[in-house]
C-alpha cells in the first residue's frame, strides 16, 4: 500500500470519529437542565424531621411577640405624623 493512500484513510476516519464526537457531545448538552438536584431527589439530610422543645417554642414565641410590638410602636410614630 502508498504512504499517501493510508494517509489518507486515516485522515477519512479522524474525520468520521470528530463527526461522530461532535454528535455525542450534542446529545450530552441536550439532557442538562443546569445547576440542582434531579426532579424527584431526596433531600440529603435523610428525612428525618426535626423537633422544637417545647422551652425552644416558648422562646420563639417571645420573641416574635416583642418583634410584632415593635413593628406596631414603628408604625403607630410614623403614621402619627402624617396626620
């Protein structure tokens, strides 16, 4: 066999396997969606569900409490003077 002629079925078949990887490398991007976790997925944290003492509760209650007084102290000044 020529030295050209094997050349060239060597250039023939990089050609093909390049069409051949240009063809997998778009089935591949097709399927990505992105970033995150698959549809369906469970979470990783084994789903287990966590419990609030009932002191832990109590303290969360305060606190929203004087939190929701504040808020009620802010608006009562500020719509006092736009009257």
């Amino acid at each position: 066999m020529e030295v050209s002629k094997i050349i060239s079925e060597i250039d023939a078949q990089i050609q093909k396997l390049q069409q051949a990887r240009e063809l997998l490398s778009g089935l591949s991007n097709v399927g990505s969606k992105g970033p995150g976790r698959p549809k369906g997925s469970k979470n990783s944290s084994g789903g287990k569900k966590r419990k609030l003492s009932p002191e832990g509760r109590k303290r969360i209650q305060e606190a929203m409490k004087r939190r929701w007084a504040e808020r009620r102290k802010a608006t009562a000044k500020s719509g006092a003077g736009t009257k």
